[in-house]
C-alpha cells in the first residue's frame, strides 16, 4: 500500500479529481502496484496559514508584494 499525503491552499472539487487521478496513475505506474493498493490524503490550509520566502500567502496574492 502506498500513501501520498498532499497539503496546499484549498481546491476546487475538480482540481481535486484531476490530482488524485493523475497521482494514482503515476504511483500505478512507477511502483507498480494496483489503484486500489493508493491512499491520497489532501490536507487543505488556507492561503492566510501558508507562507514562502516571509511573506503569507493571501498577502502575495492581493499582490501587496
């Protein structure tokens, strides 16, 4: 069994989908193992818990830096 822990901002329902389509194919392929053998977990932050290179997340994208 493989389990793939992915934490980001919060997403759509859709881009969800396609994330875990497209992680469960490449862990399929890579290591060879069955869809069902693949556990995602999606840990959602929002953009105020997230910070890179000192500045918060919501902050970058009000485009204030």
């Amino acid at each position: 069994m493989v389990v793939i822990t992915l934490e980001c901002p919060f997403l759509s329902i859709g881009k969800k989908e396609t994330l875990v389509k497209e992680f469960t194919k490449s862990a399929c392929e890579h290591i060879g193992i069955p869809a069902d053998e693949v556990i995602i977990f999606i840990r959602e932050d929002p953009n105020e818990n997230i910070a890179q290179g000192g500045v918060i997340l919501s902050e970058k994208l009000r485009g204030k830096f």
